[in-house]
C-alpha cells in the first residue's frame, strides 16, 4: 500500500507538468493579462540564458506595450497559457528592452533554425518549441521538428488545421548553433561532438550553412586530431570552403594531420598561389609522402594508395611481423589487419593477414607462410583496382612502382567510397533529417 502510494506521489506532478506543456508558436502574440484581466501588452518574445546539457530557464519576457517593447521578468508571470499571459502584479516597469550578457531569444534566435541532434548525428530544424514548468519556473524543454509544427507556425492562428502531431526531441539532446546571436557567448561544445563519429560531424557541416559549418568548424579546432578527421571526411567543395578562411600555417597543420592520399586530394583542390606556401609549412615526412602521392592522378592506384602500411622485410618472423601491426600508429586503421613483405631493397613479395599470423608458429619466417601476391602498378585506373580485390577477396591490395617496389597500399573502404554515388549522399542526407 505504502509503495503504491509513494509511486503514485513521484509520478503526480510529471503528469501535471506535462499537461501544461505549451509550445512557443501557441504564445507568441497572445494578450499579458494583469490580476484583473486587462490587456497591458502582447507577448513579442521568451528570454533564456543557455548552459551546456540543461534545461535553459525562462528568465523573461520581451513584450509590446503601445510602441515600445519591455522587458517582464519571470518572477511576475502567474501563468503562461494559449489564451494569454497572466501577470501577478498590476503594474509593469516600462524601460525598453534591452539584450543583456548571455540572452538569447527563443523566437528570434532559435525557433525555425537548425539545432544539432547530438543523438543522431544530424541536424534539424526547430519548427516549433517546448516549454514546460518546473520548481523554479519555466524552461526550454525541446524542440519539435514535425512538419505539423511548420504549418502551425507559418498558417495564422485563426486557419490552423487541428494538427496535434509532434516530433519532439529533448532539449538536453540538441545543441543549437548561436553564433549568430551576438549576447549568447556560448558556443557549440567540444564535449558534445565528441559523441559523434567524424563522418557525422562531417555530414553536418555538409548539411548546414556556411555560418553554421563554421560555428562547428571552430567547435573542433581545439582538438588538431578531430579537425582532421572531419576534414578528411568533408566532400571536396566543403574541404575547399572552410580550408579557404585558413592561413597558410593553419592549413598546413591541418594537413600534416590528415591521412596522405586525403591530404594530397584537398592541396591539389588549393588556389594554385597557395599550394606551394601551405606544402613548404608542412613536415618534412608528410611532404615526402605527398610527393609520391602527387605525382599520380587521383583515379588512378597511386592516387587512391596510401605510403603509410605495416610491412616487415624477408627473413622477419611470424612474432616480427605481429610487433610490426602493435607498434604501427601512421597506418590507416583498414589497412593494420594485413602485413605487406618485401625485400630489403623493397622489392614486393606478398601479403598476410594478422588472423593468419595469429593462426600460425611465431617462430616462423614470414615468407614461408602462404602469401597473397596480388599487387596493381601505380599508374592502374580504377577498375583495376577494383576488379582486383573483387576477384581475390582482397580487404587491402598492394602498389607498386614499375621496378615492382612496394610504394603503397589500398584499402577496400576506399574503393567503396569511390563507388558510392554522389546522389546516394543527398538520399542518405534526406532520409536522416540533415
């Protein structure tokens, strides 16, 4: 009995909160209302001061009364319903209004822009929003991104349809883009992007404005690792757009991050004045390696290859070789599950997999285990690549100079993002709401 009642007790008031849940567009432009129901104004808009994962509290309202807009703070509002603002006191204070440090408003600022779903890795357009009651007030509670919150929004209050369908998502599960409100001083936090795969902060960027791409640009620079990775994942045009607002020395240190075949793909995107002055500002070993990449077309095996793979001479042994893989931090993660092997001149000999070796006598050498050959020249366009793997089952293929030298691998994650279509992209983008 003591149970149920208890439970009863703690799920009361989150029923109650929840019905009086109203959403912004129901508010805007509706009377304030003082104790005696007079009209003293119309609501223009709600004031909330963001924080990182919470719930931002209401701290007021910016209202029109005759020519002017004031401000009302929360402490006066008595209730907040569709039908009009009631207020607690009979008198207002009339000063203008005036942003202050930290404010946004939720009409102006946010309502119908892009938020980020940090869940989802996408972004989202705030159709309408939600504000719901607490201990200590009112405070942003979501956001719904429902088309039906379009209509309600953009259709006059009196020709609404009855459109009771929402989409909401938490407000603690979005982050909005701010840095087009001059008081917000707050930014998109790097804590929060963290959740998110760089190729979905890289979708983001794609699917947003330039001023929003930007904003999420600069969320991840104080993370050098980060910003690559996102660079690397941006399509050519976006990699271009936001490597354009970069000095030389920040572009540079960009691309000493990136992976080689990646970063050789966006200096040959650069204005043509800047290709040399951004190259030289690089590391010496990221500049050797780009040289090599440089010198082939992009569509062709040396293009797409990468100089950086886990590879042991002749003569190592099977425990050589899986050092080799555990001390390898350069190469691209598809390509530490194959061991390539050469001569000491760098002479291809062949390839193994690390659960082959894992199978097999440490003490063994490598070259009298059962070796895949399989190897491409450089200058070998893409469907040679892509036969090759294909016919073989390869998960990574070798490439070679015309003296047969080992000079680069690829991975067979690279040859299926060269296979995926680009209007596959845009289909992707529609169907997860970027």
């Amino acid at each position: 009995m003591s149970d149920n009642a208890g439970q009863h007790a703690s799920t009361e008031p989150r029923r109650h909160h929840e019905k009086r849940r109203v959403m912004v567009t129901q508010l805007l432009r509706v009377p304030v209302l003082n104790p005696a129901g007079t009209e003293v104004g119309r609501v223009v808009d709600f004031i909330v001061k963001l924080s990182d994962g919470s719930y931002p509290p209401v701290t007021g309202l910016k209202v029109r009364v005759g020519a002017q807009d004031v401000f009302i703070g929360k402490g006066v509002i008595e209730r907040l319903e569709p039908s009009g603002v009631r207020l607690n006191t009979p008198t207002i204070r009339t000063e203008p209004f005036q942003r202050r440090p930290g404010e946004v408003l939720l009409g102006a600022d946010v309502l119908g822009r892009h938020v980020v779903d940090v869940n989802k890795g996408r972004i989202v357009q705030a159709h309408d929003l939600v504000l719901a009651p607490g201990d200590e007030g009112w405070h942003l509670a979501g956001i719904d991104r429902s088309p039906q919150a379009l209509i309600r929004r953009l259709v006059p209050r009196r020709g609404r349809p009855d459109l009771r369908r929402h989409s909401i998502l938490d407000w603690r599960d979005v982050q909005p883009f701010v840095s087009h409100v001059p008081t917000a001083r707050l930014r998109l936090p790097l804590q929060r992007l963290l959740r998110l795969h760089p190729a979905q902060i890289a979708d983001i960027v794609e699917g947003a404005s330039h001023e929003e791409g930007q904003e999420i640009i600069e969320a991840v620079e104080s993370d050098p690792a980060l910003t690559a990775d996102v660079f690397e994942e941006l399509d050519p045009e976006h990699q271009v757009e936001f490597i354009r607002s970069k000095s030389n020395e920040d572009a540079a240190r960009i691309l000493e991050r990136m992976a080689p075949d990646d970063a050789a793909d966006l200096l040959s995107e650069l204005d043509q004045e800047r290709r040399k002055p951004v190259f030289d500002m690089m590391a010496a070993s990221q500049q050797h390696k780009l040289r090599k990449l440089l010198q082939y077309h992009p569509t062709t095996a040396g293009g797409m290859m990468s100089p950086d793979y886990v590879w042991v001479i002749r003569g190592a042994t099977v425990d050589m070789a899986l050092e080799a893989v555990r001390i390898d931090d350069k190469s691209p993660r598809p390509l530490q599950n194959i061991v390539f092997i050469t001569e000491a001149d760098g002479r291809y000999i062949g390839s193994i997999g690390v659960v082959d070796l894992l199978r097999t006598d440490r003490v063994l050498k490598v070259e009298e285990l059962e070796l895949v050959n399989c190897f491409v020249h450089g200058n070998a366009d893409f469907a040679d690549v892509a036969l090759m793997m294909a016919d073989y089952n390869l998960t990574a293929l070798a490439v070679t100079d015309a003296a047969e030298n080992l000079i680069g691998a690829i991975s067979s994650d690279d040859v299926i993002e060269a296979l995926v279509p680009e209007d596959w992209r845009a289909r992707i983008e529609a169907s997860t709401g970027v």
